[in-house]
C-alpha cells in the first residue's frame, strides 16, 4: 500500500459480483467475520497442578517442546495459572508427552486429547466489535457443538477454537452459514 493504490479481486467464476477490495483503510461491518479455517489432526497437550512456579513451569515447557521440535499451534491458559492447554499436530502428540513426563517433579500433571479439529474465525477488528464472539459460541451451541478451548490472538485478527474433529467440519458450516460468508 505504499503508493495507497487500491487493488480489486474479482470472482472469475462471477465477474458481475463487486468482489473484494484491498485499500489502506478498514471498513467495519456488522458481519465482521470475512473467513473461516479449520485444522484437523491436532491434539491438545494439558499440563495442570497446583503450587508450583507457574512461570518457571511455562518457561520449561515450552523449551523442552522446541528441543523435541514440536510445532505449538495454539495455546490457552487459565486465568488460574493452575492449567495451560498446548494444541500440537497429532503426529507430535506422543513426542510432546515423552517431552513433558518428568516436568514439575511430579507435582504436575500431563494429560492428552486426542480426536481434535482447530476452527478460526478471521477478520479486521473482531476483538474491538461487541458480539463478535458471543455469536459465534451462541452459533456452536444451538448446534450441540462443545468447545473444548479458546484462545484470541491480541491482534484482533481472529477467534480460534478446539472441538472435536467429529464436530471440525459441522463447526465450519455452521459459522459459515452464521455469518452469511457465502454472501461476500
């Protein structure tokens, strides 16, 4: 956007369609949500406990998963510093374990998840939009659909989610469908 020339892309499927421009502003509407992604073969990695150094186990955990070359794909902690939940692509899961079996002498513990779809809900100022995210767990839920975890990245870009890989595609139809992305 250096010379702020706007570009537009158009659908050579439906030419008549206005398609999508990319200038340097960012026009907000009420359907915030512009894309969906889903990521199956995931797992998620639980490392729980109570009266440890919580930072220092953080610090360890992450270290000894980047010796084992296990790629982290996304990470939720609660507000409790007593869980953190790592997802890992399946095929790492058991690395990861091995990884994470003797951390915390024994005072923590390690559990996995296996059978997991990561869904992302992406688009311009979604953090900064009231009602963003309550449409679409209110979406989830109307259709019996169980988050198993969230994380929202600080760059108000985007919503991901963990549910079960049963659920992954059923999950991104029915966002798709909630926020009417077949009509942008």
């Amino acid at each position: 956007m250096e010379k702020k020339i706007p570009v537009r892309i158009k659908n050579t499927f439906n030419p008549e369609a206005p398609g999508t421009v990319i200038s340097e502003g960012c026009e907000s509407t009420k359907d915030i949500v512009k894309a969906l992604s889903l990521i199956e073969k995931v797992a998620i990695v639980n490392v729980s406990g109570a009266g440890f150094d919580f930072a220092e186990v953080m610090s360890e955990v992450f270290k000894k998963l980047a010796n084992e070359k296990v790629n982290v794909i996304m990470v939720s902690q609660s507000s409790s510093e007593l869980n953190l939940s790592i997802v890992v692509d399946e095929a790492d899961v058991g690395r990861a374990m091995r990884a994470l079996e003797h951390i915390g002498n024994g005072t923590i513990n390690i559990s996995k998840l296996e059978d997991v779809a990561v869904v992302s809900a992406v688009g311009a100022g979604m953090a900064g939009t009231p009602g963003v995210a309550g449409r679409i767990f209110s979406a989830l839920g109307k259709n019996k659909i169980n988050v198993i975890m969230i994380s929202q990245s600080c760059s108000e870009y985007n919503v991901s989610f963990a549910v079960s890989k049963a659920d992954g595609r059923r999950a991104v139809k029915v966002l798709h469908d909630e926020f009417r992305l077949g009509n942008i």
